[in-house]
C-alpha cells in the first residue's frame, strides 16, 4: 500500500476562510490568531528539523508511524503557542506597522486585510511562496509529462537550490538555472557550472568539485529535468511510485539522486512545506 502525502498542521483552507471573516470585523484579533497559527507552524517545522539531527530517517518508517509523529508535533507546537513575549506577539506587533499603515485607529470593514495578505506578509513566507508561484506553470508541465504531481517537483527544486537562494552560478556570479542539481555527464553537450559542492563518501562529507549542466533559463532546466527522470531506467520505479510523497522521495535516493544518506527524509519534509504554500496560494 502506498504511503499518503502527510501534512503538518499548519494553515490550512479552513482556518484561512475563518480568519479572514474575523478580518473583517476584528482586524486585530485576525492578526493575532495569524500570529499565532504561523508560530505553531514555525514550532513543527522546528521540532521536525530537531529529531532529524538526532533521529534516522522517518521517511523509512510506515505511514502509521509518520503519522502519528505528526499528530504529536501538532499538539506539542499548539501547547507552546502564544506564550507572553513568544513570537507569535513579535509577529504580530510588525504586522500591526505594517498593514495599511498601522492598524492602531479603526478601519473600515472594506479596508482590512484578508487573512491570506495577513500570512504572506509573515517573516520567512515570501520567499518560499515566491518560489512556489515563479516555478509552478514549469513544474505543471513536467507533472504532465512524467505524471509526478507539480508539487513534488517543486519541492524537489526547492530542496536542490535552497529555494532559490542556493542557485548553482558560474565562476564570474552569473546563474546556470540548474535548479535540481543536475550532474554534466560525459554525454552532457552543453555548457557546464564547475562549483565545489558536497558529497557523501563511504558516509562521510568530502568537499569535492563538480560539473553540473548550464541553463539558458530556468524553463529549460525543469524541461531537462523531466527528460532525465522520464527517459532513464534508473528513475524507472520513481516514476512508478510518484505518485505518493514517499515512494517519490525514497525511489529517488535509492536510484542514486545524490549521494546525502538523509535525502529522502529532508525532502520528505520540503514536500509537507510545498503542499502547504500551494493551498494557501490557492485560497
């Protein structure tokens, strides 16, 4: 049986509706529970991260077992919510100086903010939910062409070049689009990124240099992306399996990805985060 995705708790569609209601008769109680729903977010995230240094791979474990993990970080990071001086008020005092001015007089109905503004306006989301909206028509077409769902795509980019911030770039600074990390072969033609990177040697990081494919747009990249997965053997059973955030994460380490013994797990979590962002972006 095949592993469903798992989702955190998160802000789901529900609770972005609820919010923005209460937007529009109390502004600063929706900022408020905003505040509070990114912070228990933020806290899952945290002890996710924390039991993956200390702990072996969940993305090994049952559906069971993963799930029940992640009913208890929910219930955990919602105990520890909302605490005085915690930040869940840090975040909510910087939206109150930010939205529309300030939100210290009484605004009209009409004038307040929906509670999807409330949350990418919250520290840390842009980026990501940039990422998630710049990338996705490409990531629709490679799901069209390989059947691997657009969101685990992304996330895969995601995971590859730290949301775009860890963009493999020529010698002189200028950007090679390879957004998955792709190696340049001896079969690869076109031009080469040469960057030292890290590798898992018998288990162990090593510092080495290597030769990843150029780009001439990001476009292309998610194009050659989808070629490689779709046309070699040794992606044959991700493809089978791509369907479940699973199969998808643990076929693609077993097939030799990259060399990270952690790879699956760690992009098992970037999966839970890119659902996430896609149905905020949604609402």
């Amino acid at each position: 049986m095949q592993a469903t995705p798992g989702f955190g708790s998160g802000v789901d569609g529900p609770a972005l509706r609820s919010l923005r209601g209460q937007a529009t008769s109390d502004p600063r109680g929706a900022i408020q529970q905003a505040a509070k729903q990114f912070e228990a977010l933020f806290m899952q995230e945290l002890m996710k991260s924390m039991r993956s240094a200390t702990m072996s791979s969940g993305m090994l474990e049952n559906s069971g077992t993963q799930m029940g993990t992640e009913m208890l970080d929910s219930q955990f990071a919602n105990k520890l919510t909302g605490m005085p001086g915690g930040l869940s008020a840090m975040i909510a005092k910087q939206l109150e100086r930010q939205l529309s001015g300030g939100l210290a007089a009484p605004q009209p109905a009409a004038s307040a903010p929906a509670a999807s503004q409330v949350w990418n306006r919250m520290p840390g989301a842009s980026r990501s939910q940039d990422f998630v909206a710049k990338h996705s028509e490409a990531a629709a077409a490679v799901q069209a062409d390989t059947g691997i769902p657009s969101a685990f795509i992304l996330s895969q980019a995601a995971h590859e070049s730290g949301w775009g911030q860890r963009e493999i770039r020529h010698a002189d600074g200028t950007p090679s689009h390879n957004v998955f990390g792709i190696k340049a072969g001896a079969n690869w033609k076109g031009p080469v990124a040469e960057v030292t990177t890290t590798e898992f040697i018998d288990g162990k990081p090593r510092k080495v240099l290597a030769r990843f494919r150029s780009y001439a747009s990001h476009e292309e990249s998610f194009r050659d992306y989808a070629r490689l997965i779709k046309d070699s053997p040794r992606y044959a059973k991700v493809v089978e399996q791509g369907g479940s955030a699973q199969g998808f994460a643990v076929n693609l380490q077993r097939a030799g990805y990259a060399t990270d013994p952690e790879y699956a797990a760690k992009l098992g979590r970037v999966i839970n985060t890119t659902l996430r962002l896609q149905r905020t972006l949604a609402t």
